[in-house]
C-alpha cells in the first residue's frame, strides 16, 4: 500500500516509543524486581475532581450526550470566558472561544485555516513535537530555531526578525513550554508579535500549561498583548481532565466562521459529556481544588530540580510553570559512559527502572545532550526516582 508524503513526513513520537519500550520492561520484571516509575509522560497524577465527575454521571443520565454546535455549549465558552477575567483580569468574549477535542484538534483547525503548502512557520528548538506536525500536516514547514538557556528556551522579537522570509507565515511558541517549562517574558512575547504584526503574519501561542505557572511576572495569557494573538489551551493539564479530550481556542472574531466550518467538517463537535461535565470546572470548590493541586506541582519542582543540580543533572533554567525538568545529562552520560540523551535514558530505564524522554524528540539542536524529567508523579515517587538516580550516579 503506497503511503502519502504527508504521512511519511510524520516522524514517530518519541516519548510514546520510549514509554513502550518501559512498559514491556516493566511487564518482563513485575513481581521481581522495583516496579517501573514513569517520569516520561507528561499525565497529572491527579483526575478530574469530585464535581466535575459528577457532572459527567449527571450529563449521562439526563440524556445529554448528543451533538452540541461545532462551536461547543454556549454555556461553557461563557465559562471559560468568565475564568480569564477572574484569574487574569482579561476580557475575552465567549463569541470567540471555540471548544474543541482537546488542544490537539484547535491546533490542527488553526493549522488548517492559516497556513498553505510551502508556508513556513518559526519555532523554538527545543519545543514540543506534535506542534510542528500539524504545520506539516497542513503542508506548511515548521522551521526550528535554536534557542539557548540565557533565552529561557525560547525565541525572541530579533531572531524571529532575523529569521523571517517570504515564505514565512508566522510563528508557533509555547508558554508555559513543554519540554523546558519556561515562559515567555510578557514584554518579548510582545516584541514577537509586533514583528510578526508588522509582516502580516500569524501568532499562535500555545497556552495549556497557562494554569499551571507558578510566578506571577510569567502567568499571563498572551490575549492581554492583542485580540489578534490566537491561543490554544486544554483541559488536560491544570482542569487535570487529560483523557476527556477537551479543549478551545481563542482566535479573532473574523475567524470564527472559518474555524466552525473545519470543525463542523472534521469533528462535528467536541465531546458533549465532557463538555457538560467541565462546566463543574470553574465552580468555586473545583477552583480551590486546582489551586491546591497548582501548590503540589510547585512543591515537587521546588524539590526535585535541586536534587537532579547536585546528582550533576544541571538544569540550566529553572522552570516557572507545567512539570517538566530538561536537564543536561551530558556528565552523567560520560560517568555511565554513554554516548548521549537516548543511550542514557535507556540505560537509566533497565538499572534504575526509571522511564525518562531522551531529548531527540523536541529539536535537532543538542539533542542527545538534554532529557526530560516529567514531575507530575507524586512526591513519594520523586524521592524514589532520586534515591534510584542517586544508586546510578551518586
């Protein structure tokens, strides 16, 4: 069967390779050995909470479960937009929030409507894999743009500058980022748009660790700079609803119309269960539930990042938001005498059955010399992942 370019272009997801790769180990040793601990994938430990689970079994009894509007219920873009203006002071209105099937599926519509084949879109190096897929799945060119630790990993108003072109349509940043967890200044996050601005071009901005930032100069949603940023943003992370598969974007209001007609033609709508039951998101019990959590996420980077600094697994920028750790593995790899990222991570995988992400999947600058520590495991599970790492490196 001949495959499409398109799909011979889509390089494999790396952290889902190597967490099966985790899992059969752990299968092969179970009940013999120190059961595998999974820092690799980036799942809360946490679920959905009490009401809003509620609200899902409440959604299936009703009879609730058909078709809503491809937009998604009126009812939850009123909630989503009531949340920014309490949690960020920002007035965004429901008419241009469009609920989709996770964050996934907002990325791919706004992929769909902006971008023609041979666009060219600009984005950090390091920066998360699937987002430069769907520029390619919609036959643009995602552009990768190293980017240094004094950079907080991420791109700024001159190299966007710099690296534009004819061909290029925009740029896709990330804020919280996953892998590093570090956020864009609000003020070079501006300067970024005014170049892209100045060129007609595009903004998108994916915001779904925006709940979870932990410094107040950082937590900012990119929609205070201009209404004609577009930004993406999930249940997953800080509603901790990741297989519920729900998300929205916010995007101009001449672009809505767009938006519904790929949405109409690609999903029909977002799930109407999950939609029903994230209404119960932004209940004041849910809030203060999050935010309890939000303080649990912080307290485990506060205590594992300085473990993984003196285990000599530098972290160069200490992350102000989401649960990750990209950590320099470079003098660990030479004490294990590995050759780099991927050789280590699974050297770490089979003597200290501890699953991690090799930095191969996020960029093409260094890769083999950082990996990706996931602290969404619970305490308990960080200080028995140190006291492993501590057995191979100490």
């Amino acid at each position: 069967m001949k495959l499409s370019t398109r799909a011979q272009r889509i390089e494999p997801f790396y952290v889902m390779e190597v967490a099966k790769a985790a899992q059969a180990l752990a299968r092969e040793v179970a009940g013999t050995r120190a059961p595998m601990i999974f820092l690799n994938i980036g799942e809360p430990d946490f679920t959905a909470p009490p009401l809003v689970q509620e609200a899902a079994e409440r959604a299936i009894r009703a009879g609730h479960t058909q078709y809503t509007n491809a937009l998604g219920l009126e009812a939850l873009r009123e909630r989503i937009s009531a949340w920014y203006q309490q949690r960020f002071g920002v007035q965004v209105p429901a008419r241009r929030i469009v609920v989709t099937a996770g964050a996934s599926a907002a990325l791919q519509l706004a992929c769909l409507a902006l971008i023609d084949a041979g666009d060219e879109i600009l984005m950090p190096d390091p920066s998360y894999p699937c987002n430069r897929h769907f520029v390619s799945a919609a036959e643009g060119r995602a552009v990768l743009i190293p980017t240094t630790a004094e950079e907080r990993f991420q791109l700024s108003g001159e190299k966007v500058r710099a690296a534009w072109n004819e061909h290029t349509r925009g740029v896709l940043l990330a804020s919280p980022s996953n892998p590093t967890g570090t956020s864009i200044a609000p003020e070079e996050l501006a300067r970024i748009h005014a170049v892209v601005q100045e060129r007609g071009g595009i903004t998108l901005i994916d915001e779904i660790y925006l709940g979870l930032s932990y410094e107040e100069h950082f937590g900012h949603t990119a929609l205070a700079i201009d209404d004609h940023i577009i930004s993406i943003n999930s249940f997953s992370k800080y509603f901790n609803m990741t297989g519920w598969r729900l998300g929205w974007m916010v995007v101009p209001e001449s672009l809505v119309p767009v938006v519904e007609r790929l949405a109409q033609n690609l999903f029909i709508c977002a799930s109407t269960v999950a939609q029903h039951a994230a209404l119960a998101c932004f209940e004041p019990e849910s809030i203060a539930e999050y935010e309890r959590r939000r303080a649990e996420f912080k307290a485990r980077r506060d205590y594992f990042i300085p473990e993984l600094q003196r285990l000599g697994l530098a972290v160069p920028v200490m992350p102000d938001g989401a649960f990750y750790a990209w950590a320099d593995c470079s003098a660990a790899c030479e004490r294990l005498g590995v050759s780099g990222s991927w050789d280590f991570a699974f050297e770490l995988m089979r003597r200290a059955h501890l699953a991690i992400t090799p930095g191969r999947d996020f960029g093409t600058h260094d890769p083999a010399r950082y990996v990706r520590f996931s602290t969404a495991n619970s305490m308990a599970q960080l200080q028995e992942s140190v006291a492993r790492l501590q057995t191979i490196l100490g």
